[in-house]
C-alpha cells in the first residue's frame, strides 16, 4: 500500500487521488466550491472558483477566503486567480485521467466533498464524463475511526496530522490539505480490506453497505 513520493498510493489495480474542496460554508445542498485540489504522488492539482453565492462568516475565518465586490476571490486579503466552475471541473476531470481507476480519497468525503462535487458536476453537466474516468470516492475519516479509535479521541484531520506526523500545517487550504492527506494515508498504509470497506460510489443509496466492487 504505501509507496515512494513521485508514484502514489494504490489499491489493487486502482490509483488513491487524494482532493478536498474548500466552499462558501458547510451546506451540502447550497454552497459552493471557492477551491478544488487534489494530489497523486508529485502531480498536484488546484483551481479558485469565484462562487456565485455569498459565503458565510464562518466559512471566511476558517479558511481566509473573502470576496470582493462579487468580482475578486481573496485570500488572506490577497487576490487569486479564479476560472469558472465548468472549467475547473473538466480541467479536473483530465487530471484524473491520467491515472489508473482513479479512487478519490478525501476526509469526510461521504458526509461533505462527495455529496458537493457531485452536484457540481450535476449543474455542470459533467457528472457523467466524471464517473466514466473515476472509480469511486474513499472517506479516510472512516478509515481512521475504523483503524485508531483505541489511540485517539478525536478525528478531525488537524489532530490526526499532529498524533501520526507529530506536525501543524496550514489546514483549511485545500492544496495542502491534500499533500498532508497523503502523507498520513502513507503512514497509516491501510490494506486493501479496509480501503474496500471505506470506498463508495458517487450516488449514494439509502443503503449504507453499498459500496464498489473491486
């Protein structure tokens, strides 16, 4: 499972993409995305989105994302270069292709980056090009509540970096959100058991047991 800097983690004959999204706050059915990246390996990917809705107070202290005049994405008070929604997410989509069944793996991605990507997609039309290169999505919250819940107390991904990689990062950015989600996934090197039972589809069902075979 864990494998050298440069290569990327696998499981089976699928390829780990580890993504996060940053977003104009916490509600799955409205907000939008401000920031989508993503890592394999040494490739990265990252795009800024001006979102088309306002973002919540809360949303802005944790993540240092503000707007101005409904025009200019800032972050930290400094302006970002931004494309628009349906750019981003073919831009992404042919990142991934250069990956072998491409998993994405994502912190809380059944509870939170799933459900936001996939009605992105959705709204973009994309939603089928995206789920003929993708092979699924894989929670590694799930995977650390499964795998720790006898060495920790808490989950969130900050915690877990400073328990496993014994170091603090710049959280809530989501380019180095996922470079520090790969090295903790790396460092755990979970197998494929429980890779299997942590990994989903895109449109979730009611029942909780659906996952991809593979």
């Amino acid at each position: 499972m864990q494998s050298a800097l440069g290569i990327g983690a696998v499981s089976g004959d699928h390829t780990i993409v580890f993504f996060d999204l940053e977003t104009t706050g916490l509600d799955t059915s409205v907000c939008d995305i401000i920031q989508l990246s993503a890592i394999c390996g040494d490739k990265t990917y990252n795009a800024y989105i001006l979102p088309r809705c306002s973002m919540t107070n809360q949303a802005s202290q944790v993540t240092g994302f503000t707007v101005s005049n409904q025009r200019t994405l800032l972050l930290h008070g400094r302006p970002v270069d931004t494309i628009p929604l349906s750019e981003a997410l073919t831009s992404f989509i042919s990142f991934l292709r250069s990956f072998r069944k491409p998993i994405l793996a994502a912190h809380n991605a059944r509870l939170f980056d799933s459900p936001v990507l996939a009605r992105a997609l959705g709204e973009c039309s994309l939603r089928c090009q995206f789920q003929q290169v993708v092979s699924g999505f894989l929670d590694t919250f799930l995977i650390s509540k499964e795998l720790f819940s006898d060495r920790v107390s808490k989950f969130s991904q900050e915690h877990l970096v400073s328990v496993f990689l014994r170091k603090t990062y710049e959280a809530h950015n989501a380019l180095e959100d996922v470079k520090v989600l790969q090295e903790l996934y790396q460092n755990w090197s979970p197998s494929q058991r429980v890779v299997r039972r942590n990994t989903f589809p895109m449109q979730l069902t009611s029942n909780p047991l659906n996952r991809w075979a593979f």
